[in-house]
C-alpha cells in the first residue's frame, strides 16, 4: 500500500519560521562542511562540492516555495510611499 500526500497543511506562522530556519541551518551546515574538505571524493565518485550544490539547490527551491505561499500584506486603503 502506498501512502498518499496531503495537499493542505494546517502550519501556522510560527511552525513555518521554524521551518525555514531549520533549512536555512542545514545549507549553512553544509556550506561550511564543504569548506573543510572541498576535494574529499564520496563513495560513488562524485565530488562532495558536487552534492552539496544539489542539496543546496532542493534547500534554496523548497525555501523559494516556502516564499511564494505566504501572504503579504496589502494595505486597502491609499499609503503614500514617501
């Protein structure tokens, strides 16, 4: 049997700056752990420089995602932006 995804989530705002927190510390993490061994090769030949570019750019895509949903403000009534 194969598990099905939800296509709505009940996160509030303080859960979503955990989330983007959490994701922004795990790119930090791996940013400074490719700057302690930038030619350390990984068991299937590819270069640890190659898969912490792919991790950071599902990261950088999830928290762009994360971006686009929230709702900005709006104000309905005329502010100048003086």
């Amino acid at each position: 049997m194969t598990a099905k995804y939800q296509t709505q989530f009940d996160i509030d705002r303080d859960e979503m700056e955990i989330i983007e927190q959490a994701l922004r510390d795990h790119a930090r993490n791996l940013y400074l752990k490719s700057l302690d061994d930038p030619a350390n090769p990984t068991s299937n030949g590819a270069s640890a420089n190659e898969e912490v570019n792919t991790r950071m750019n599902e990261i950088n895509s999830v928290l762009g995602k994360l971006h686009n949903q929230k709702i900005w403000y709006n104000p309905k009534e005329f502010v100048p932006g003086g």
